[in-house]
C-alpha cells in the first residue's frame, strides 16, 4: 500500500500555507518591535499585531480544513498539524505580549526588553526561510539544519537578556513593587514568543528526521 501511495500525487498547497503563515510572524515581530520602541505609534503597533493575528488564525482553519479533506498529505497529517499548531503559538504569544503592555499602559521599556524583540525578528525570518526550504526537505537539509541551530542560539541569548532585564528591573524597582510585577511580566511574555519560535523550529527538524 505505501508504495502505492507513493505513487499518487500529493497536496503541495501546505506549505504555500506554511510559508504564508511564517511572514505573518514576520509582520508580527515587526510591528511587536515597534510597540517595543514606545511613542505615539504605540496604538497602530498594538492594532498591526492583532490584524496579523487573525489572519494566521484563518491560515490555521484552513491547513486544519485541508488536513481532513486532503487524500494524501506531503507529510504526517499529525506532524502538518504540529507545526500549523506551533507557528499559530508564536504569534498569539506576540499578541499575549502586546495585551498585557496595553492593560498595564506601559510606555516605556527597558533596552533588553528591545533586545529580546530584535531576537524575535530574527528567529520570524529563519522560520520564513525554514517553511520555504521544507518543500524539498531532502535537497535542503544541511540548511534546515543550520537554521534550528541558528534559532537555538537565538533562544539562548534569550535567556540571557531575559536574566540582564530582570536584574536591571530588580535593581530599579525595589521600593516600587508593582513596576516590578509589571516589568517582570512583559520580560516573561518576550522570553515566551522566542520559546515559541524555537517550538517551530523544533517540529521542521521532528519532520525532517521522520521523513528522510
């Protein structure tokens, strides 16, 4: 039967929705680095993350869609799921992020908290790369690879701008608790939107040890 299956032609539209939903990230890191620079273009930044959003929501419904309706998927129909499910986190984590600076009206923010926006553009345009690349994973593997290392560093120096920021909020906070609280959350919220770019990273390289 597999080598049946072999033969038959397979949906290639998954990973134009792949890709599709990676550059929403992108955009998503973009405008999150914006909110991060504070001023008066705070309000579109916030507004650009939520519009982006919800548009890899429906990116989401329709790989989910297609995995039902599709005969014969690229991949594990588990793994197609996976990582849809992985890139939708990263950027409803972005949102999470700019929720709660809108909630607490925070308007300024420290230079690792900047830092740790630059690290999510960075790790968007890897995980662009990495979705186009997986089309013909075979050929592409060496990159692929290189590409999830790449996001492990990333992830990395996360941890260490997150650990530099806490200290710093610490250190300035001490007699004003609740800039501490405040502090501390957006800090976690940023560290989390790199987690979850590494999660994307970790489901290309579950696919591509399954599949070659």
């Amino acid at each position: 039967m597999r080598w049946f299956q072999a033969l038959l032609p397979r949906e290639q539209s998954f990973f134009d929705h792949f890709t599709a939903h990676a550059r929403l990230l992108v955009l998503g890191a973009e405008a999150l680095r914006e909110l991060l620079d504070g001023g008066p273009g705070m309000t579109a930044a916030c507004a650009a993350i939520i519009r982006h959003e919800e548009a890899a929501d429906e990116v989401t419904r329709t790989v989910f869609l297609a995995v039902r309706r599709t005969f014969i998927t690229p991949f594990d129909r588990g793994d197609i799921r996976d990582l849809t499910t992985a890139l939708d986190d990263a950027i409803d984590q972005m949102q999470k992020t700019a929720k709660s600076i809108a909630l607490f009206e925070v308007a300024e923010f420290q230079p690792e908290m900047r830092e740790m926006g630059d690290l999510a553009i960075q790790a968007a345009y890897l995980t662009v790369e990495a979705t186009e690349l997986l089309r013909d994973m075979g050929r592409n593997a060496a990159r692929l690879n290189a590409i999830a290392e790449a996001v492990t560093r990333i992830e990395n120096r996360s941890d260490d701008v997150y650990d530099a920021g806490m200290k710093r909020l610490f250190g300035k906070s001490q007699d004003r608790p609740m800039d501490f609280i405040v502090g501390a959350d957006i800090l976690d919220h940023l560290e989390k939107v790199i987690d979850r770019f590494e999660d994307v990273s970790n489901s290309v390289s579950g696919i591509l040890i399954e599949h070659l």
